[in-house]
C-alpha cells in the first residue's frame, strides 16, 4: 500500500480534524455542487418541456458530455504526474464549470445546451484526477477512506442545498428556470475564490520520470482488472437524468423533484464518511461489493414497483449505493497505483465511468423508449451484479 501524505500536511494545524487541504477541498465541492444541483433535477424537464428535446436526447446530452469530456481527466490525470503541478489545473477545471452553468439561463435550443453541457463536463474532466490525486497527497494512508468520505460527503451536502434553494425559488418566489440557471453563478464563483486563496500544492511527492509514457503497462494486473469490471459496472448506470423523468412518470409534482434530490443527496452525505471510515478497518472490496448489490435490487425497484411512496425510499437507498462506493473506490485507487502515478491512475478510474456514459444512457433511452422501464432498468440492475461476480472472482480479496 502506497503511504500517502505521511509528513508534511499531516504535521500541519487540522480544520474539524481534518488536513486544510481536505477540508478546503470538500468546500469547494460543496459550493460547487451547490451551483450544480440548482439546475441537474431541473435540467430534464427543462429539455422536454421547454426546448423541445426527447428522452432519447435527453441520453445524447448527458452521454456525450460526461463520455467525451472523460478523455481529459486521463491527459490532466498525467499531466499532473508530469509537472508535479495539480493546483493550476484543478482551478482552471472549476472555473470553466462556474462560468458556463450559468449560460443554460441563456439557451434557445437542445443543440445550445448539448454544447454548454460539455463544456461543464469538460471543466470537470480537466479537475477531477489532480485533484483527487492532492487529496491522497494530503492525508495519511491510514485514514485515507476517511478523507474521501468527508470529501464525498461535502459534495453531497452541496447536493442538499442546490436543489433546496431551487424549491424555495420555485415554490415560494415563483422564480423561471432559467433564472434559477444564471443565480448558479454565485455558489460557482465562491468555490473558485476559495481555490485561490486556501488551496496549496503539495511538495515532495516523487515526479515521474521524463520519459514516462503514458501506457497501462506501468500499473499492476490488479489495478488494470479493478478498471474493467468498472467498465462492465458503468455500462448500467446511465445517466441518472433518466430517474428525473422516471420520477414524473411515476406522478411526482416538478416542484417536488428538487425535494426528491435532497433526500437522495442526504442519503449520500449520511453515509459517506461512515462507509469511508469503515473501508480503511475491513477492506474496500467489501464495501464496494455491498454498494453494488444495493444498486442492482434498486434498480429493480425502480423498474416493477410503481407505488409513489415506495418510490422515495427506492431514492434513498440508492444514495446508500454512492456512500457504500465512493469513497472506497477512491481509496482502492490509492492503494493499488503506484505514488507518482496518481494523477494518471484516477484519469483511467474515470475514463472507465466516463466512456460508458455515452452507451449506457443511449441504451438506457433506446430500451425505455422501444421496450418499457421494466427491461431498461432490469438490463442495468443485470450489469451491476455481472461486475459484482467478475469482482469477487479476479480481484485479491485483501483490498
């Protein structure tokens, strides 16, 4: 197991008991998300019911943009590694998402918005890997789910508020949509001056070699069966845009969706930094073994029961899913790559979820559309458990 950030910020004064780094971090997310989750729950109806856009779209958009932008969070990934240099990237990557979340407000067209969209997830591509990477570098190994958890958690109560703050703008000021878009800009901005201001690069870490490619061969068989059973695993989560819509045919109000968010995002935030916590005492392969189990029988909930009110407890265990997973699959990361290659490590974790995006909302939107939700979710639900099996086959059991 690779040792961390032992040293160096592990020495310096903790804010709640935390690194600064970790805690500044999970800030960010915060803010960050805040400015998201104002606009996600409302994005797929605005695209139905005010551009015009159909469900199989609705797929095209959100596939393409966290599909194609995945391809950077590999190149930032190991450009990281190669300058030694994560901070510039992980604000560059905020920025461009805080400008452009905004400027959904201003689109007239599905096209406009399949545009904006990828340049959101762009800014995402390019921040994601270095800055998980920073995190890894700024705690201990031993408490290393535990950071991921709180920063999983902090992202997730961004999730709570943003769309708390659009039901209060909906419900009791009678805000339009697009203006609830362009008011993102401000949580957005936030998060971003705080990057400026508290976030420090972390020195000492070993730098690549200047010849190093960028090839798979520098990662261990374990590491390379960990990215593949991820694949087979993502090619049944589909975008969760899909669950918004799948929310209004099951009757929920549009008002009550950004609602249905917030439980969805308490669940993940309640569960993060326990799961977290418990993934460095008894394994990752365990907790992410359970996570996947409660999201296929989930997902076949989703599918058959059509009762409204079970409906809300399905919403919320599937943030367990995310609390179980998250946070453990992060840490596995850092335990199987080697140090210096961090950065390009959590690149290839995430172009492993991002290029299943694409197929798995296309199949999700052609399977709703030609055969039903019934099979649409039972095809996802079927995949998880697949990845589970290979996972439990392939894989040491000493992760």
């Amino acid at each position: 197991m690779s040792k961390g950030g032992e040293g160096g910020f592990s020495r310096e004064k903790k804010l709640f008991g935390f690194n600064k780094n970790i805690f500044f971090l999970g800030t960010v997310s915060l803010l960050n998300d805040i400015a998201s989750e104002m606009i996600y729950p409302l994005l797929p109806i605005f695209m139905t019911s005010v551009l015009g856009a159909g469900i199989a779209f609705v797929g095209l958009v959100e596939g393409i943009a966290d599909g194609s932008a995945s391809l950077f969070k590999v190149f930032s990934g190991w450009a990281s590694d190669r300058t030694n240099n994560r901070r510039p990237l992980i604000i560059f990557g905020y920025s461009l998402s805080a400008i452009t979340k905004p400027i959904i407000g201003l689109v007239s067209s599905p096209w406009h918005l399949l545009w904006i969209k990828f340049l959101d997830r762009v800014g995402k591509g390019i921040r994601t890997a270095p800055r998980d990477a920073l995190l890894t570098y700024s705690c201990d190994a031993k408490e290393m789910g535990r950071s991921f958890g709180f920063h999983r958690s902090m992202d997730h109560a961004g999730a709570i508020i943003g769309p708390l703050v659009a039901f209060l703008l909906l419900r009791l000021l009678g805000v339009e949509l697009r203006t609830i878009f362009l008011l993102s800009i401000i949580p957005g901005a936030a998060s971003v001056l705080i990057l400026f201001l508290f976030i420090k690069e972390k020195r000492g870490i070993p730098k690549m070699e200047a010849t190093t490619r960028f090839k798979l061969s520098s990662f261990d068989r374990r590491f390379k069966l960990f990215l593949l059973v991820v694949l087979i695993f993502s090619l049944g989560n589909s975008s969760d845009a899909f669950l918004i819509l799948l929310a209004k045919e099951r009757g929920i109000d549009i008002f009550m969706l950004p609602i249905l968010w917030i439980l969805l995002h308490i669940s993940k935030a309640a569960s993060s930094i326990p799961a977290g916590i418990l993934s460095d005492k008894i394994g990752r392969k365990k907790m992410i073994i359970s996570g996947w189990i409660v999201y296929a029988l989930v997902y076949l909930g989703f599918g058959f029961l059509r009762d409204g009110y079970i409906f809300w407890g399905l919403f919320a265990s599937y943030g367990l899913f995310f609390g179980l997973t998250e946070a453990a699959e992060r840490a596995l990361i850092s335990d199987l790559a080697p140090e210096n290659l961090r950065g390009t490590a959590y690149g290839l974790y995430h172009l492993a979820i991002g290029v299943s995006i694409l197929p798995a909302s296309l199949i999700m939107g052609a399977l709703w559309q030609t055969f039903g939700i019934e099979v649409a979710f039972a095809t996802g639900a079927a995949l998880a458990l697949i990845a589970t099996i290979l996972f439990t086959l392939l894989i040491k059991s000493d992760l």
